[in-house]
C-alpha cells in the first residue's frame, strides 16, 4: 500500500473514472426519488452531495454502488470493474469479530486468506490509529474509532472509489474535526476517489474539491460548485476567510435549491 | 493520529474510594448471588422438617426431608437406572432438537418457500399438547425408545426453531448491504454474517429446549406407561403413587428437578462461554 503523500491531477485533467447519465429513479410506491440526473465522477475527485433530506443523496450512491438500478438512463464505469468501498451512518461493524477481523472482511469474501492480507490490514490500521486494537472488539471502543474501523475496512482493498453516506453525522463536533483532517489524508495516501453525502455545508467545504447541490422532489443536480483551496487542509483551513466566504457560497446554494422545491 | 482512550490506556493509575466501595459492592454481590438462594432453600428444607414433626404427618401423606433423603439412598439401585434414561432420552431428543431445528431454520433461511410451506405444521406440532399427540404416536411407533424421543423432540424443537430463524433473519441491513456490495456468495453470507447474528437466538431457544426435552420426556412417558426394564423415573413416580410409596415418589421428582437444574446451568455455561466476549447479554457494566 503507498503510503507517501500523493498529490491529485488539477480538477481539469483528471480522468474520468464514472458516468451518470440521464438516471431516473423512481420507486413502486411512485416516489420520483431521482429524476434526470447527472454526475461525472473523475479519478482522484473528493465530492460532496450537499442537498435537503430525502433529496436522494442515498438513492444516488446505492445506485452507484449497483444495490439498485436506475428505472432510466446509465451508469457506466470507465476501464476496470467496479472496485467500491462503503461507510454508512453506522459504523456497521460486525459485533462478533475484532477489529482485524472486520476490517479483513472484504479480502474474506474475495476468497483471499487472513495471512496473506495481514500486511495490509495492519497497515491501514495503522493509518487510522488503531494499530493497538487489532485484536479488540467493537464494543470496546469509542464512536469515533468505531467509525475509524469503518472507514480502514472500506479503503483496506483500495477500492477505486469510496462511497460514504453521512458518515460522521452521528459523532460530536470536536471527532468530526479530527476524522475530517484524518479523512483527507487517508485518501491522498491511499489515492482514492470519494464521494460524500453530507447535510453539513461546512464539511462539504472543508473536504471537497467539488460540492454538488441537490434538490429534492424529485431529485436532481442543482448546481455544482469547485472548492478551489489546495490540500492538504487543515485547522488553518478552517479558520481562514477563503474557507468562510466558500461556506456562504455553498450555503447560498443550498438555500437556492430548497427554494427550487417550495 | 494519535489515541487516548482513558478505560482501555489505564495503568496502575490510584483509584479513589468510591471505586473501591464499588469493587466492594462486587465482592459482596458475588458472594451473595449464591448464599442468599443456598440459604433460603436450606432453610425451607428445616421449615419443611419441623411442620412433619411437630404436627407428626404420617409418611405416606408427607415424608419429612430426612426420609426422602433416606430414600434417596436406599432406593438409588431402582432410581438411578431410572434416571439414566430419562437422561438419555432428555439428552437424545435434545440433539435432534438441536439438529432438526438449526436444520430447518437454515433451510427456511435459504428459502422462503419451504418456510410459507412447513412453518405452519411448527406451529400446529407446537400448539398442540404433547399429551394429546403421545398416545397416538405410541400406537403408530412401536419401538418405545423412538416414540418417547418423537414426543420429547416435538416439545423440544420449536423454541430452537423459532428462535434460530428469527435470529437468520435479523441481520443488520446494512450489513447485507456491504455483503452484496463485495459480492458475498450466499453461502458466505450464511456462514460469516447470519449464523453469527443468529448464535445468541439460538442459545435462547437451546435454554428453553433444554428444559422441555425434560418435560417432554417425563410426560411421554407418563402416556405410554409401560414398565418393567428400561424405565425413566416418571414410571417410578407413577408405580411408586399405586403402591403408595410416598417418599419414593419425592425422591424421584427430586432427582427430576436437579436433572432440570443441571441441564440449566449447563446450557446457561456454554451460552456464557460463546457470548461472553462480544454480546451485549454477557457484558458487565461497571456501575
Ligand atoms: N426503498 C424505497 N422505497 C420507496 N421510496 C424510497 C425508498 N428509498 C428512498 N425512497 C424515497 O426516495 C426519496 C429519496 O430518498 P433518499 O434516502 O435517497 O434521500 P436522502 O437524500 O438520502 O435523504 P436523507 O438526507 O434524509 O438521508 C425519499 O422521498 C424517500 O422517501
Ligand atoms: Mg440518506
């Protein structure tokens, strides 16, 4: 696993890793949750789906995942399969293995065995910080290193890209801070493509190179905005006047885009 | 990145008193939990004594502890025999439960079919009381051995049944999810994902089991009633009440309540033993 710090391709030349082309969603109960939706995905991007409840943040990232499929349109993967790592609100860890154990689960169900993967696992324990409690169970830790399990069985494989729906939205104030910074520097290290639902303008700002605002019934693409403030990003980030004046805009957005709905 | 978690990184730190009282309160409770019952029974054991005493019961209505356990001794060559098959029976019917139950809840797992058609003959099998279904299954089933293991099974099996599928199916959806997403076979989602999910039903519904495999047997037996070699201490209850051996009769549904206890504490071992590491259930809180 490389773990020196990766610089990503400037937002214009970076190649096209995923398509979403005219999707629909709509559900049996009659539900449009999507309507003609469009995203292009580039490899080494880190976007933000920012919209109002039920917009279909969700509905758009199972589709990516491929645990739905869209009633119309396409969603097409350039090159290479489908690689996909997840991680939900929940840390959704299994309460019955250690932490090596969850984190090994996606290798387990590849077929690979534990030895072969250790290397790799405790690697990327290491990186989250909980190289100590390999061989701890779920119950024994806190909310924050539960989540920090999540996020090392998600990108343990290097997956091509990395599907995370409001996944700190459930920690306080103080966690999310420091697993927003780690977030980032996971994902340089690991060069990886994130896309991330969040309700949060803030973190949209702080994370993303791109913040695409949806609107709801139905749901769809309302604007999207680039997040022009070089990584890595940290507490001096936060605090400066780039990064407020990039929040009133994004919120703006957001603002514009519920008005659409009313 | 770095990590200070206070409960799991704490040394030889100094604790304070109300800690100590705590730990105290833990000492005390452990002691307690089984002197207080020990105690108590001991004490109804001398209540039981003095009331046979001092209004002089004769034997043949009440026997006094004394003499059941008198009779414990005496009789041990007739009852322990007797309880070597209600055991056997007990332990045999319990596996098969074990067996058929897990068995079925994973077929039932694997599809729902076979679950919307063979769920509902668990249920009437369950509903119905043993001591209806008994008689006819002894005129249908000669061997006496099978027919008291079918009735004690049918006791037996639904609660493992019953619980072993509602575990199967109470996996984590999200879970699910990220199964499907890695691509689980769905051999590797039974065996890694519900399996797990469903062991501490299973040990629930295997609890309850293990205590009606007893009654089943006992009641089986009661209905098919013949004696002679190879009985359970139910037909010792049932020969020692025609011949009015009173005390025998105490003696042996003693023996059937300890047979109850031990398959209880043992069952309640082995759930401890699985759980302890990881299930809610086993985890002792501090305070
Ligand atoms: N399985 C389903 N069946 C029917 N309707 C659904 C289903 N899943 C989602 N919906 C509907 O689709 C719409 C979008 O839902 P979705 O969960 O994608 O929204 P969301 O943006 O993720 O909301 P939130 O921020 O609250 O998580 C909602 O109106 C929801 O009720
Ligand atoms: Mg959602």
């Amino acid at each position: 696993m490389v773990v020196t710090w990766r610089k990503p391709k400037p937002l214009g030349e970076r190649a096209k890793l995923l398509e979403m082309a005219a999707v629909d969603k709509a559900f049996a109960g009659g539900t449009l949750a999507l309507q003609d939706m469009n995203l292009t995905v580039n490899e080494g991007d880190f976007i933000s789906l920012l919209g109002p409840s039920g917009c279909g943040k969700s509905t758009a990232l199972r589709l990516i995942a491929g645990l739905m499929h869209p009633t119309r349109g396409q969603i097409r993967w350039e090159g290479g399969e489908a690689e996909i790592g997840v991680v939900f609100q929940e840390p959704t860890l299994m309460p019955w293995a250690t932490v090596e154990q969850n984190v090994y689960l996606p290798f387990r169900l590849k077929g690979q065995s534990f030895v072969q993967v250790r290397d790799d696992i405790h690697l990327v324990l290491k990186l989250v910080g909980l190289e100590k409690f390999a061989k701890a169970y779920p119950r024994e830790l806190s909310g924050g290193m539960k989540m920090r399990v999540s996020i090392a069985r998600a990108m343990v494989t290097r997956p091509r890209l990395i599907l995370m729906d409001e996944p700190f939205a459930a920690l306080d104030e103080i966690t999310r801070h420091k697993l927003n910074k780690d977030l980032l520097e996971l994902k340089e290290k690991i060069a990886s493509t994130v896309i991330f639902v969040t309700h949060s303008v803030f973190e949209s700002v702080f994370l993303s190179d791109r913040i695409v605002v949806m609107a709801a019934r139905p749901g769809r693409v309302s604007t999207e905005l680039t997040v022009d403030a070089p990584y890595p990003r940290g507490e001096a980030f936060r605090t400066s006047a780039d990064y407020a004046a990039l929040c009133r805009t994004a919120s703006d957005a957001l603002h514009a885009a519920m008005g659409e709905t009313a | 990145m770095s990590l200070a978690d206070p409960a799991l990184a704490a040394g030889d730190t100094p604790v304070d008193a109300d800690e100590l009282a705590r730990a105290r309160a833990r000492r005390r409770e452990r002691v307690l939990r089984w002197l207080l019952p020990s105690v108590t029974v001991a004490l109804m054991i001398v209540l039981w004594d003095r009331i046979v005493a001092w209004n002089e019961i004769p034997h043949y209505i009440l026997p006094g502890p004394g003499l059941v356990a008198q009779t414990l001794v005496k009789d041990a060559p007739i009852l322990l025999p007797a309880l070597g098959v209600t055991l056997q029976i007990t332990l045999m019917a319990l596996a098969v439960a074990v067996v058929g139950g897990v068995g079925l809840a994973v077929l039932f797992s694997l599809s729902r079919w076979a679950e919307m058609c063979f769920y509902p003959f668990a249920v009437i099998l369950q509903v119905t009381p043993v001591v209806s279904i008994a008689p006819l299954i002894f005129i249908y089933v000669d061997n006496r051995l099978a027919g008291l293991l079918l009735c004690a099974w049918i006791v037996a099996f639904f609660p493992i049944l019953s619980n072993t599928t509602l575990g199967l199916n109470s996996t984590d959806h999200n879970l699910r999810d990220l199964y499907r997403i890695y691509g689980a076979t769905r051999w590797q989602r039974l065996r890694y994902l519900q399996i797990p999910t469903a062991l501490p039903y299973f040990l629930g519904g295997l609890r309850i089991a293990g205590g009606l495999s007893l009654i089943g047997a006992v009641v089986a037996e009661y209905v098919a009633g013949t004696g002679g070699i190879g009985s359970g201490l139910a037909f010792r209850i049932l020969e020692a009440g025609y011949r009015l051996n009173i005390p025998r009769m105490f003696a042996a549904l003693a023996l059937i309540a300890l047979t109850g206890v031990v398959i209880f504490a043992v069952l309640s071992l082995i759930t401890h033993l699985m759980l302890h590491k990881w299930h809610e259930s086993a985890i002792k809180r501090e305070n």
